[in-house]
C-alpha cells in the first residue's frame, strides 16, 4: 500500500482509497488516456480490451470469455447438431447464442456510458 497525495487538495492518503477522504476527489490514473479507451473499445471491444487498459480485469475477463464462448460454441454445437440434433446440444447453442449477444450489448453500452462521460474520465477510470 502506497501513500498519494490528493490532485486537488495536497491530502496525503492511501493509494488503495476509492475517493479522497478530505476533499471526495474520486481516484483514478490520469496518465490514462480516454481517446486509446475508445479506439480499444470500438476495435477490441468484444475482448474486453478497453475494461484490461482501465484496470477493470475482472470485467474485461467477463466480457472475453463470455464473447470466446458464444463465438467458439456456435460452430462446433452447428456440427454436433447436423450429426444428430440432440437438445442438450440445441439448449447449450442457445447459452452460446445468448452469451454472444450479451456480450456485444455490454460492449455498446460501454460505448454509450463512454460517450456520455467523456469529459469525466474520473468516471470510467475510477478503482472499483
Ligand atoms: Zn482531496
């Protein structure tokens, strides 16, 4: 745990702390850059790559793997189902098939949020 001081009021505090205690200043890394979160986002976006730059690892695993298995079950359940359509296979194609689109909304409505904060990168950096 480091110790930072606060951007806007010089109070020393925690590294580890969502906002400053003194003053509110949410904490976030300024050496960030909202315009590379964008190209990331609109490019890489289904791969969570935007999610990995800001510091959110769990969400942009999310994102990834639920991404990864849409895209992965469509083909080989397509295959399993020509050979013998079978439901189990038929209900896990449409886990795959939600998964996929799921992940494609999440992705947009980062966009969406992205736009709406864009001069408030406080707010799509911030910890947490
Ligand atoms: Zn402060």
């Amino acid at each position: 745990m480091a110790m930072i001081y606060c951007r806007d009021c010089g109070y020393k505090h925690s590294d580890r702390a969502r906002a400053c205690p003194k003053c509110g200043r949410v904490v976030f890394d300024a050496d960030k850059s909202i315009v590379i979160y964008l190209v990331l986002l609109w490019l890489f976006g289904v791969f969570g790559a935007h999610r990995f730059y800001a510091g959110k690892v769990k969400t942009g695993l999310a994102i990834l793997i639920m991404f990864l298995f849409g895209l992965f079950s469509f083909p080989v359940l397509v295959a399993f189902a020509s050979a013998g359509a079978d439901v189990a296979a038929m209900l896990f194609m449409g886990l795959g098939l939600i998964s996929f689109f799921a992940a494609c909304i999440w992705v947009f409505i980062d966009f969406i949020v992205t736009l709406c904060n864009i001069r408030h990168p406080e707010k799509i950096f911030a910890k947490k």
